[in-house]
C-alpha cells in the first residue's frame, strides 16, 4: 500500500475501533479480508475491555495475547504490520 492508503485505511479502521461510524466495506480475497477482521475484531474488543469500569487484569491480558495472534496473521498475509 502507499503511504496515504495506510494512513487513510488505518485511520478509517481506528475510527472503527473507537465505536465511529466508517461505513467502510472490506473486499479482496476471503484469507485477506478474514485477517483484516480479525485484526480489527481484536483491536476493539481490547480497545472497549481497556475502557470498561470492571476490567479484570486476566480479561485484559487474554485480550492482549489474542489481539497480537491476530496482528501477527494480519503481517503474514498481508505483509504489512497491523499498526492498531
């Protein structure tokens, strides 16, 4: 990707993370997009436990270590770090 393409995307997606309307629609091979959903599914979901009054450091933790599987899948497709 260029460099305003990875700034646009990942600034669509932290929106995304942060509960914002994108109105964005991923497409491209089914592996592709099956790691970008995840990445993002992960990031969120880390992101929302972070903000929770009653997060524990076990929930959090877990989090963590599935949002960094899912960072790692994301390098391996698609050959750039997941950033978010």
């Amino acid at each position: 990707m260029s460099q305003t393409r990875d700034n646009t995307f990942n600034a669509v997606m932290a929106a995304h993370i942060l509960g914002k309307k994108t109105n964005v629609r991923l497409s491209g091979s089914p592996k592709r997009v099956g790691v970008t959903r995840g990445a993002i599914t992960a990031s969120k979901e880390l992101y929302e436990s972070l903000c929770a009054d009653d997060a524990s450091i076990e929930i959090v933790t877990e989090l963590l270590k599935k949002k960094n599987e899912a960072s790692q899948r994301f390098l391996e497709v698609m050959g750039v770090p997941w950033v978010l």
